[in-house]
C-alpha cells in the first residue's frame, strides 16, 4: 500500500536542522504502519517501541532524562547497537508512558543527532497534566485515511493515476465510467486502510463494512476509557449526531440537532475532545471572502465533518446496493457524501486553508472558500451529480468576481469564463497544481 505521506517523512530525514518528529492522526489510519515501512526502506536499523505493548519499558523516563542513559536503555531492550546516524527511533503511542512527550525536548537539546519519530493516536487530548508539551522543541506531521489517488493506487490503478496527475484530459474523459465507478467504490470503502487493503484483495462489501463497524465500536471504545467521565455522554451525542448534522441541507452545525434546548457552552468540550482525537474537522464560516480569510472568521458559525466517508457510509448504514443503484450515493443524504469526500481531498493539503460562506439571508450557502499558497481565495461549489445549475454559486461570482471558481461534479473538466469544472475523481491532484 503506497501512502504519499512517505515523502514527508523522507524529507524530514533529510534535513539537516530536523527537530524530534510527532506524527498525529486518529486510530487505524495507518500510522503504525507506515513508521515501520519508512524505517525499514530508509535506515539501516529501527527501534521500534509501542508504549501500550506489556513488555515495552515504560519507566524508561522516569528517572531523569539523561539521554546517554536512555540510549543505552534501547540498546538492551532492541537487542542492537544503536548509531545516531542510521537507527530511526520510533516510539508509538508515547502518551501512554509517562514523561515520554516531555523527554522529546531533551532529545532536542541535548542529543540533536538522533532521529526520534514519536506517534500517537491520542496525543492531541492526552497530554499527561505533570507535564508541558515542548512547544518549539519538535515538528509535526498528520496522517489522515487514505485519498482518492492512493485508493487508485491500491486497486492497481497505476495508470490512470498518471492520467490524472498529468492532466490528460481527454483520456481522462475516455476512462470516466471506470473513475466514476471506483469514485462509487471510495465513498463506500473509505481510506481506512484495513478496509481499503480487504476491499482490493476480495471485493467484498459485507466484510468491509464490518471492518467499518469494528473501527466505529473501537473509537466508542476510546471515547469510554479515554475521555473525561463528565463530557462522556456530551461527546457521544455529538458523535451520534454527525450524520444528522451533514444530512441537512444548511451543514452548519446546529447544536439543537443533539438535543432539544442544546447550548453551545454545553457540548464546547466534547467537540474539541473529537476534534483533538482526530475523528472529527472543523471548517468556519467567514463573513467576507477576501485576504487573508482567517481574519473574516466566524468563530459561532462552523461545520463539522467526519475523518473518513467510508465510516460515514457506515454510521448511516447505507449499503452496496445503494452504491450500485446509478448515481444514487451521490444524490441520497442531500450530497453530504460529495461534500464529505472533496474535504478529505483537501484536508491533508497543508498549503490550503479551508473555510465556507454563507450569504447575509443565510438562505444559500458555497460549500468551501480556500486560501491557496499563491494567496488566491477561490470558492468551490460541490455538485453531486452532472446537474450544474447553481443559483448561489452564480450569485457568488457575480458579486465578488473571484479569479477562479472551481464547480466539483461529475461532469467533465471544462474552463469557462473564469469557472472551472472539475471532475471530483480528479479535484485532489487538480489543487496541487494551483
């Protein structure tokens, strides 16, 4: 399985003022695995450590944080010589040790040479409270579940992913059935690699949807022994009501969707506990779509979406025959699954900053207003089938006159009068290039 955020890492290895590495992203998103891989194909020797395994040394930094002491430690417990130069430290799961966050500022300012690659599904809500994050003191790099291209890639799909990188339209528009079908595939499967990888060897729906379903029971799992026992039940309203929330029309989140009488002071904490895990991604309205749109934001008018739209696919228990049925899982749940996938192809994209617009009357809304790294601000405008009417979007574009205006359909790419469209198959790879 080929993952793009391997050329991360291998860029992190390269530099030369490389600080202690903290790789984040949610649970079975593929962190464990792609640590190993980049170890094996990139160093000489790996010392692999999994703080919540038995057998790991978990009072490896109690003591003190003498890294001569530590190192020596490793040497005995991975059974190896380790050598700054060629052995990758990798320490998974390291909020499950104490003062293991903590000890990644000593490995920066007293052993610089050694290169320290510290995850964790966790981190972002459980951060030990005898101990301070050392801010400045590392770098940071996200995994998320895997994209449209590298869903490609795993269905052996080389080619047409050259196709799409390089833009051949024409072909691309020869292969659109087949790309329609595997975007179908995507929305059900998901990036989730145990579903992804299950799904190119066997084609089997049932089994990966309960795939889906264990990795939803595991994350419920995580909420009961990891989160504040006082937000528990406000963290799993929230999450239950995630479907909900994207199937309305207007996908502002609305706090009495949860329940009755629901006031944002209440649920706060619990959003920002699934935010801070991973599962779920806040986007927030802006007020003007002009430069820089963090200035123009709403901080009480935002969306929430899921991590991955197979687990979507699976809360709402749509099934495969939904999937076959024509162009169906495009259209049903009022295209939330469209919306949902072209966030997750934008997310990972670190040049992009990603927000929305809602008009004064609130009546219409643009899906996603972003911030290129060429500081162009272009909205998008998600369309689930090949119908490409959009009173709001037009009145957008009349009004402001952006640039560039990107509509993400189904329909083949075109450029007119300043309005682009772009196919959703090719959308990830089309931004890249901007």
């Amino acid at each position: 399985m080929y993952r793009e955020c391997i050329n991360n890492l291998i860029n992190w290895k390269l530099n030369k003022f490389k600080k202690p590495l903290v790789f984040l992203g949610a649970r079975q998103v593929g962190k464990t695995w792609l640590i190993k891989e980049f170890g094996k194909t990139q160093y000489k020797k790996m010392v692999y450590i999994n703080f919540e395994d038995t057998d790991a040394p978990s009072d490896i930094f109690k003591s003190d944080f003498d890294i001569d002491r530590i190192i020596t430690l490793l040497n005995a417990h991975a059974g190896l010589k380790i050598t700054a130069e060629d052995t990758l430290l990798a320490f998974d799961e390291i909020q499950a040790v104490p003062r293991g966050i903590t000890a990644l500022k000593y490995f920066y300012e007293k052993a610089p040479q050694y290169q320290v690659i510290a995850a964790g599904s966790l981190l972002g809500i459980n951060i030990h409270p005898d101990e301070s994050f050392p801010v400045g003191k590392v770098e940071f790099l996200t995994l998320y579940p895997l994209n449209f291209t590298e869903f490609l890639l795993s269905m052996g799909e080389a080619g047409l992913v050259e196709l799409i990188e390089n833009h051949e339209w024409e072909l691309i528009n020869t292969f659109k059935s087949k790309l329609i079908n595997y975007l179908r595939y995507y929305l059900f499967v998901g990036g989730m690699p145990e579903a992804v990888s299950h799904f190119s060897q066997n084609k089997d729906w049932d089994a990966v949807r309960k795939i889906q379903n264990n990795i939803l029971k595991a994350y419920e799992k995580d909420f009961s022994k990891h989160a504040p026992k006082e937000i528990l039940p406000r963290i799993n309203l929230v999450w239950e009501s995630i479907p909900v929330q994207l199937g309305k029309e207007n996908k502002k989140f609305i706090y009495g969707v949860i329940k009755q009488g629901a006031r944002a002071k209440d649920f706060e904490l619990a959003i920002q506990w699934l935010i801070d895990s991973g599962l779920l991604h806040k986007i927030y309205s802006i007020s003007k779509p002009a430069l820089p749109l963090a200035a123009y934001k709403e901080l009480s008018a935002f969306k929430l979406y899921h991590n991955d739209t197979g687990l979507l696919c699976a809360m709402t228990k749509l099934n495969a025959k939904t999937l076959l049925n024509g162009d169906a899982i495009f259209t049903e749940f009022k295209g939330a699954l469209a919306e949902q996938f072209v966030y997750q192809q934008i997310l990972p994209n670190e040049d992009i900053a990603i927000y929305y617009y809602t008009f004064e009357n609130s009546k219409f809304e643009i899906d996603f207003i972003i911030q290129n790294k060429n500081d162009e601000v272009i909205p998008i405008e998600v369309k689930s089938g090949e119908n490409l009417k959009a009173r709001s979007f037009k009145l957008f574009c009349e009004k402001h006159q952006p640039k560039t205006a990107i509509r993400a359909s189904l329909s083949n790419y075109h450029k007119e009068n300043g309005l682009i469209n772009v196919p959703l198959y090719v959308l990830e790879k089309y931004l890249e290039t901007m």
